[in-house]
C-alpha cells in the first residue's frame, strides 16, 4: 500500500487533540490545526486572519495566534461558507477589522442555517466518534460580512499585496483562493477538498449541494495559471515546489475530466446509471487516491447534475411511492419472510453484500429484530468494509456506524 492510500484516521483532529501552539510556515505565517485549519498572516500594519474555524475552536486559536503576533487582526477573509470555516468568526470578530466574502456567501449560508438540523443529524451519525461534547443544535452568530466581490478582489495590507480570485468550483458557490503575488503562495482552503492530491469529492455522504465538475475542472485551471510555488491548502501540510504542485493539481484535475467525460460518454450511448457506477475507473496514469470523494459517486454526482433525479426507468420515480411500499405485499406472496432470508443469506455466502442487504432490509422491515436478518445485514456491512480498503473516509465511517448499530441490535 503506498503511503497515499493508507487509512485516513488522521483526517479529523479530534476535540482535546491539536493543543499544540500555532505553527510557523514561514513568510510570517501561522496555522493553527484544527478541524480545518485557520492561518494567520502577519504584517507591520495588523495581520490578515484566513477563517475562523468551528465556534469551540475560536478560544483556541485566539490563544495561539496570540503567541506569535501582537499585531490586531484587521482583515478576516472565508475561503468558503461552510461551518468549520466561519464558525468562530464572532468570538475573533472586533471593531474595525474587515471580513471579505465571496458574494454567493450569503446564499451558502443560508442554506446551512436554514438545514442545521438536518445537516448536524447526518453529520452526527457520521463523526460523533470524532466530535464529542458539541451541541450540534447551537448556531452561533452568523458572520457579518463587510466586503463581497464576484470575480477577483485585491487589497494592500502592510505592505503585503493580497489577490482574491473565485474558484465556485469548490466544496461551494462562495469558493475563493488568497494569492500572495510576491511570495507566490496560495491559500486554497478547501477547493480541493481535505486531502490533496485525491480526486474531489462532488457529493458528500454527510450531504449537502451536488458540486460542479465543469467548474471544479475551470477552478483548478484558474489556480495552475498563478503558478503558485507553495500551496496551503485547508488540511494538512503545505505542499511546496512549482513543478510538485503542477503536477499533482494536473493530475487531479486530468481524473476529473476522465471520470466526466467517460460519464456523460455512456449516458449518450443510453447506458444506465449503475452500470456506469460499476464500470467507470481511472486509468493507471491517473489513479490518484479516493479518500474523500469516489469514483462511482462522482458518476452519479455528474449524472445528477446533468439531468436530475428521473432516470428514465419507471413511471413510480415521479411519483410519491418508494419501491418499500410494496415489501410487506412481497412478504405476503412469499408466504413470511423465510423464503426472502434464505436468499439473503445464498447472497451473502456468494460474496453479494449488496444484493444480500436488499433482502435482509425487506424482512427487517416487517420484523426489526429479526436476529437472522440482522445478522446477514451485520455481515454484508462487515463484507463492505473490508472490500473498501478502508480508504474513503466518509464511506468508512458510514459502515462503522452501521456495524455499531447493528451490534447494539443484536445485543
């Protein structure tokens, strides 16, 4: 395994983890880990902060940004909407200082605090392990942005030139990158998702919009144009050198264009949508890690953004009654649900875990705690996990997650 592909347990810095001071990165600039990162950059004439992280994290990196620089902060800049980059923002807010936003920022807020609710259930059921003591319920205050633009920003900050581009083809609409012209760096947030040089990740199992492909594929066009010479990105360690940087964003931006155009190659050829999901992988040349996005949801992603959610298969798809509405009538035509178990099971000896869940979720559906059932769905998950490599992060925790209450279940 190479060392690209080991298990990302060191995704998510952990509550009580990170204790450890702001890091130095050079240049004047400073990182304070977290659940994504937030980075200081000091100047003579007060220091640019570059989001504010989670509302817990806020104290903290108050406190360690502290330790480096005296200077006020003047300007707070988002490189995208979501909590973990805003979150603190107005326990690190103060009078007179600037905060600069794309202008789709307010929509993509919005849109997260209108669904808080249900966003904090799934990502709950995902990374509780990960995030302990938070009132997922809590919304602090919402930032109040002073300063938006559409395309490109620029400003002048004791005596460092800042240029803010848009890049919507990020984790969001409101996207932007902060380049330092004369060092040549570039902040790039989450543009390219957690874990650089991994393909992006177009649909979140946590869930939230269904992400351009086109517009990532332009984003990361409009970064390579920059040259950038050192990236800091919103996880991780920067990455540094021209010609590393070139190469990687190349390559990521090569699968992407891949995975699009063998998609929407057999969606005009009439091939379905799961066949293409099972079909579609990247050629050697471009076999770059999945992490956090993966290939066959990037195909439904593309197929998605395309046309939407009628496929063309069935009437019941426009209409209001899922395929569930009729197992308890399959149940009755086959007499219980012996005969449905006992296909599960055949499945499930024959390595379908797939097909083997499909069963084992009809005859769960009459009888919950049916231990046979629980115990074929407990081993098709078990079967999952174990084929995933354990290299996507976010389809790890969903199987931990369904394993855990499957146990407690049977238990």
């Amino acid at each position: 395994m190479s060392p690209q592909r080991q298990p990302l347990n060191a995704l998510i810095v952990k509550e009580g983890e990170g204790v450890q001071a702001a890091v130095p990165l050079g240049d004047g600039i400073f990182a304070s880990r977290g659940i994504s990162n937030s980075y200081l950059v000091t100047s003579p004439d007060g220091d640019l902060l570059i989001n504010t992280g989670m509302y817990f994290e806020a104290e903290q990196i108050r406190e360690r940004f502290a330790q480096v620089s005296d200077n006020p902060v003047r300007v707070i800049v988002f490189t995208q909407g979501h909590p973990d980059h805003v979150g603190g923002w107005s326990q690190l807010d103060a009078p007179g200082v600037e905060t600069i936003a794309q202008a789709n920022h307010a929509d993509v807020r919005e849109y997260f605090h209108r669904l808080q609710p249900f966003f904090a259930r799934r990502s709950g059921r995902l990374w509780s392990r990960d995030i302990t003591n938070v009132d997922r319920s809590y919304q602090p205050p919402e930032p109040v942005v002073t300063t938006t633009f559409r395309d490109s920003h620029a400003f002048t900050l004791g005596g460092r030139r800042f240029e803010l581009y848009s890049t919507p083809g990020g984790e969001t609409t409101d996207s932007l990158v902060v380049w330092l012209p004369e060092e040549r760096i570039l902040f790039t947030g989450n543009l390219t998702g957690p874990l650089f040089g991994h393909i992006p990740n177009l649909y979140t199992v946590r869930g939230d919009k269904i992400r351009s492909a086109i517009a990532y594929l332009h984003s990361v066009d409009r970064i390579l144009a920059l040259s950038p010479e050192q990236l800091i990105t919103g996880h991780g360690e920067p990455i540094r050198g021209a010609d590393d940087i070139r190469r990687r964003l190349t390559q990521m931006r090569d699968a992407t264009a891949y995975v699009r155009d063998r998609t929407i190659e057999g969606m005009n050829a009439g091939v379905d949508l799961w066949t293409l999901m099972g079909q579609i992988t990247l050629p050697p040349a471009l076999d770059i890690p999945q992490g956090h996005g993966k290939v066959p949801w990037i195909v439904r992603a593309i197929w998605e953004e395309h046309t939407g959610w009628f496929r063309y298969e069935s009437t019941t798809e426009l209409y209001d009654v899922p395929p569930s509405a009729i197992w308890d009538d399959l149940i009755e035509l086959t007499g219980g649900t012996a005969p449905l178990l006992a296909r599960a099971e055949a499945h499930l000896a024959a390595g379908r875990a797939l097909h083997a869940l499909h069963f084992a979720e009809i005859v769960l559906s009459q009888t919950p705690k049916d231990p046979a059932a629980l115990r074929v769905k407990l081993e098709a998950h078990e079967l999952l996990l174990a084929r995933s490599g354990r290299e996507n992060f976010s389809e790890v925790r969903w199987l931990e997650a369904e394993i855990r209450d499957i146990q407690e279940a049977l238990s």
